[in-house]
C-alpha cells in the first residue's frame, strides 16, 4: 500500500511577522477575503487587511456568524466570486480555519491560514471537523490540497489565554501515541494510506518537546512574553503535530474526543477532550503503568480533564453507553486499531480512566 504525506506549501513562525513578511501573501494573488470573528477580528485581522491594502492587495475582511450555517456558506462564495478574490485567508481559532478550508475548496483559490490561538493542529491540515447544528461532531471533509501558506504570529498567540495553549499541547502529545497505535495496528493514516516515517518523526518530536518545555512556554504565555520555549510548544502544537496527525493517522484518542462532544459542556475545549482520550487510548493499547502515569501525571499537572468529574460526567453507565456508541462510530479512527471492540469495551475504558485517576 502506498504511503503519503502532506503538509502547507509554506509554514512561517515568529513574533510580528504578519505585519513584516506579508509578501509571502501577497504573491498569492491580487484580492483577498479575510475571514474572522470574536476577538480575532480586531486583533489580527483589520491590522492585517490594513497592510494588506497599502501593499496593492485589494483586502476585506468578513466576520463569520457563530451559527455559521449552509445558507451562510453560498451567500460567502458568492460575495467571494463577485470580488473576483482568488485569496481566501483565515484569522482566528479552529471554527474559522475549518469554514476558510471549505470555502477556499469550494471556490478553489489559494488558502492561507493565520491561527490566533495554538489549541489545535488544524492550521496545517488539508481537513476540515463539521459539527451539526448542536455542535456535535459529524464528520470529516478532506480536501484535494493542503494550505497554500501558514502564518504563525507568535506575538498575537501569547496574548491568547494559557487555556488555549494547553488545550493545544493535549492535541499534540496525542499525536504520537496515536501514530504509533495505529501503525502497530498497520491501519491507515487520515489520506488511507500508511504513514510516512517523517510522520512519526515529527510526532515524536511534538511529545519530546512538550515533555521538554510545555511547563514555561506555560509560564512566557501567562507573562504574555515570546521566548524559546514557548516558540518552540507553538511549534510542537500547530506544525509537528499537524503533519503528524494527518500523515501518520489518528485513533482511539480522537474518537474519544469526538464522542464525548455531544455529553459535556460546549465549553470543554477539543483538546481538553483529547487529553481524557489520550489517557484512553492508552489503557485500549494495554501500556505499562510506568507510562500511564507518565501521562497522567503531567496532564493532571497541567489542570486537563483526567476524570469524568472534570469533564462534568458521572460513572453512569447509560451515559457512558451512549459515549461509546459515538465513540465506535463506522467513519472513527478508532478503528484503525484493529481491535474489534464493543460499546461494554469502551464503558470499561471510560470507568479505568476515571479509577486510575482517583
Ligand atoms: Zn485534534
């Protein structure tokens, strides 16, 4: 079977670049639609257009709707072909990335991505998350290319609260267990191909350099000051991560994730959730308690969800059924483990990672 790997044309990470190194969008194209919303708008993305503009780069911005819906999507393309924009650029979290990718597809022009927070390795990917009206997760979009250009400003990612980038770490760390789960398994990576090495390679590095420095680049983000550490935990989170997820393949731990969405609160970031996975995948691929409590620990210490308490759940096995109906779900990673598990399978999963935890 064939391998693949994929990853952004370009990937640029550093303080100030986005008002330094626009030259890098503005070869793209002639005209671009920025896409935002929240605080990312005012934050980054009028600055942006702003200079965008003085450089000949005919710019707007567009703030998304929170209920950003199918409706929604065909009055944005519109706009977007009427402007005769062939650069779409995305400014803000996840919710903004995934709708820029569908957009971007729909009316194929250049992609560029501009994350304002390091939560998760979506920024890279050629993937987009849909989550239904409730913002429950649904599904998976691929796309035929990856993004054109990432551009990671790490003096706006400082200024985003610690929560997000601990969110983010969550996601990263996953990566390689999940790599090495599902190439053990030999299942597929994200494309349905196997994994390159440089996958592994560079999930691996995501896990050493968390375990290395997430504790101060946690410290730089609190005292909103860049240093290496934290340059290098963005980087871990948002481009090795990324490229590793995607290249290498996902499993139980993000199948987790997606299962709990629709059973805890809206506000339990995906990482979060991706944390609790992370410990569940684990005990599905039977690890040492050496290592168990390696993670544990540190994901503890870090204040990530490790129980049902912290996600806001109980140990009642109807919920806990329910979760693990999602969970086993045809379309999940899970089963690239190759496992042939039963929802009573997961309950046990979900109840160990609540005991271990207490
Ligand atoms: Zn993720």
């Amino acid at each position: 079977m064939m391998k693949s790997y994929s990853s952004p044309a370009l990937y640029m990470q550093g303080q100030n670049i986005l008002s330094q190194d626009y030259d890098q969008i503005t070869c793209l194209g002639h005209r671009a639609i920025i896409l935002s919303n929240g605080i990312a708008v005012n934050v980054a993305a009028e600055p942006l257009c702003q200079t965008l503009n003085t450089q000949n780069l005919v710019s707007e911005v567009v703030v998304i709707s929170d209920h950003f819906n199918d409706h929604e999507l065909t009055n944005l393309t519109t706009l977007i072909k009427e402007r005769a924009a062939d650069i779409v650029i995305a400014v803000g979290g996840g919710k903004v990335i995934d709708i820029s990718k569908i957009v971007a597809a729909k009316i194929d022009c250049q992609l560029v991505i501009v994350p304002t927070l390091a939560s998760t390795d979506a920024p890279t990917s050629r993937l987009s998350a849909t989550y239904n009206a409730q913002g429950h997760f649904e599904n998976y979009i691929f796309f035929d290319r990856s993004p054109s250009l990432v551009m990671v400003d790490t003096d706006i990612i400082v200024n985003a609260p610690t929560r997000t980038l601990i969110a983010g770490i969550a996601d990263a760390l996953a990566t390689f267990v999940e790599y090495r789960a599902v190439k053990c398994a030999h299942g597929q990576n994200m494309f349905g191909d196997k994994a390159t090495i440089a996958a592994g390679v560079l999930a691996e590095q995501a896990t050493k350099t968390i375990f290395r420095e997430a504790k101060l680049a946690i410290k730089a983000n609190s005292a909103h000051t860049v240093d290496q550490h934290f340059e290098n935990v963005v980087e871990a989170n948002i481009l090795l991560s990324g490229i590793g997820f995607e290249s290498g393949g996902e499993a139980a731990a993000h199948s987790i994730a997606n299962g709990l969405t629709q059973f805890v609160s809206p506000t339990i970031m995906h990482g979060e959730k991706v944390a609790f996975g992370l410990l569940g995948q684990l005990v599905l691929s039977q690890s040492s308690s050496v290592l168990y409590q390696k993670y544990l620990k540190f994901l503890r210490a870090l204040g990530l969800p490790v129980c049902l308490k912290d996600l806001g759940l109980t140990r009642d096995r109807q919920i806990l059924y329910q979760i693990a109906q999602e969970v086993l779900r045809p379309n999940e990673t899970i089963h690239q483990m190759n496992l042939s598990l039963t929802a009573a399978d997961i309950v046990n999963t979900l109840l160990q990672i609540d005991s271990y935890a207490n």
